[in-house]
C-alpha cells in the first residue's frame, strides 16, 4: 500500500471502475437490456471487488503493523544518535540496570554481567564500521584488559575481523540489534518529538509519484488493452475508448516519467 491514503483511494477508484467496465462489457454482451445490464454487473463487480480488497486488506494489516514498527525503529535510532554523550550513558545504565549488570566504572562505561568483565564504546558517529575503525576506536578509548568490547554502531561491514585484541571478544551491536535486544525488549522510552518528519507531509509531486509509479505500468498496460478491445467490439464503444487510452496514457508516463527524472 502507498503511504499516502489519497494515492490509496485513486487506486481503489481506478481498479473498481476498471473492473465495473469490464464486467459492464461482457455481461451486456449476451444481456442487452441496459437496465438490468446495469444492476447485474453492480452487484458483479462489489462482489469481486469486495473479495479483492478484503483478501488485500488481510495482508495490508501485516504490511501496516510492520511499517508502524520500522518507523517506530527509525525515529527512535535517529533521536538516540542525536542525544548527546551524557543522555546515551543515562540509556545504558537503565538498560544495564534491566540486565542486572554491576557498573564498575561509570566514566569509562565498564560493567561486570555474569562474571564477564564488559566496557561499552560509542560509535554512532561512523555509518558503517571497517576493521580500521575498531582499531582506531580501540586505540582512542584507553582501559584496563576486558573480556568484552561492546561496540554500539549503526552498522559494520560484512565479515569484519573482530579478534583484534587476545582474550578480548568485540561485540558490534548494530542499529536493528540495539532496538531489538534493548529498547524494544526493555521498553526504553527515547524522545522523538524533535525528529523531523517533514518528510511525509503530503506533497503533489509525491502522489504523482505515486500514481505514475513505474511498477503500475503494466497494470495499466493491460487494463488499457482490454478497454480498447472491448470498444472494438461491443456497444458504447466510445467510453471503454476514452477509458482505455487514459489507461494507456498512464501505462506510457509510468515508462517514461523515471527516465527523465534520472538524467
């Protein structure tokens, strides 16, 4: 589903129509009464629009649970970076705390959790770690031998060597395990109230986006082609005609809309 409702409603409109016309035409093939023509292919067509969008509607309600949880993730991962050091530290101890893990050294972040001597290192700042960053996060955070390093990152290259120092593992803690493993799990509370979420105001450029989006071409294609058939060869050949070519207009834009947007 389109994140914009008025982009899901020109969509509804667009496929119900379509499917009303096409059911319109065939019925008024064998029926030439246009009254009762009418009635049937009304009743028709809510049927298999009815079915349609209720076996969507099922699958929507996962897509929808599933995207308030990104955003959810997604502001509330921005708002933790933004925070400055001290207002971090304050996450962790509450999340230490949830853990029942004994903070040893609270100005160098080092936590003792079953029997396991633990030092955290920040490192939001760098968008994906290398094998060059964790020696150069190592070599600037000095401390006493560890048996974990727990690296809170926003994410690392694949494969990255972590056996750098002996007798120390290195834990990178990536964005979605961060969320998962501790926010979510201890239902930590981050303020995204100063997130900006500009972004999905709803803009004209965005709904044409929308509505000419490339994957629809074919859809639109299709649509068209039977429209266009169908006034061929059946009566009122002059709707399903201006129909069709809006459908194949449509189909045309959606082709060659993104090839000028890219040059």
């Amino acid at each position: 589903m389109s994140r914009f409702k008025i982009i899901n409603l020109i969509d509804k409109v667009f496929v119900s129509i379509a499917i009303f016309l096409l059911v319109y035409a065939w019925i008024n093939f064998y029926i030439r009464d246009l009254f009762i023509t009418f009635i049937i292919s009304l009743v028709v067509s809510f049927s298999i629009i009815f079915i349609l969008y209720y076996i969507m509607g099922k699958k929507d309600n996962k897509k929808i649970l599933s995207k308030e949880r990104k955003e959810k993730f997604y502001n509330t991962i921005l708002a933790f970076r933004l925070l400055p050091i001290e207002e971090k530290e304050k996450i962790i101890f509450l999340i230490l705390e949830k853990e029942n893990a004994n903070l040893l050294d609270k100005n160098n972040l080092i936590f003792l959790k079953n029997e396991k001597k633990h030092k955290i290192i920040f490192a939001t700042h760098i968008e994906k770690i290398t094998e060059n960053d964790l020696i150069n996060l190592i070599s600037a955070n000095a401390f006493n031998k560890v048996d974990f390093i727990d690296i809170i990152c926003n994410d690392y290259i694949p494969n990255i060597r972590t056996s750098l120092i002996k007798g120390t593992k290195i834990n990178l803690i990536n964005n979605s395990t961060f969320y998962s493993d501790f926010i979510e799990k201890y239902e930590i509370n981050i303020d995204t109230s100063n997130i900006d979420k500009s972004a999905t105001k709803l803009k004209f450029k965005d709904i044409l986006n929308g509505i000419l989006a490339p994957q629809k071409s074919k859809s639109y294609f299709m649509c068209g082609l039977i429209l266009i058939f169908s006034s061929i060869i059946l009566p009122y050949h002059v709707y399903y005609l201006i129909f069709g070519t809006i459908f194949m207009l449509f189909s045309i834009l959606s082709k060659i809309l993104p090839k000028f947007k890219n040059r």
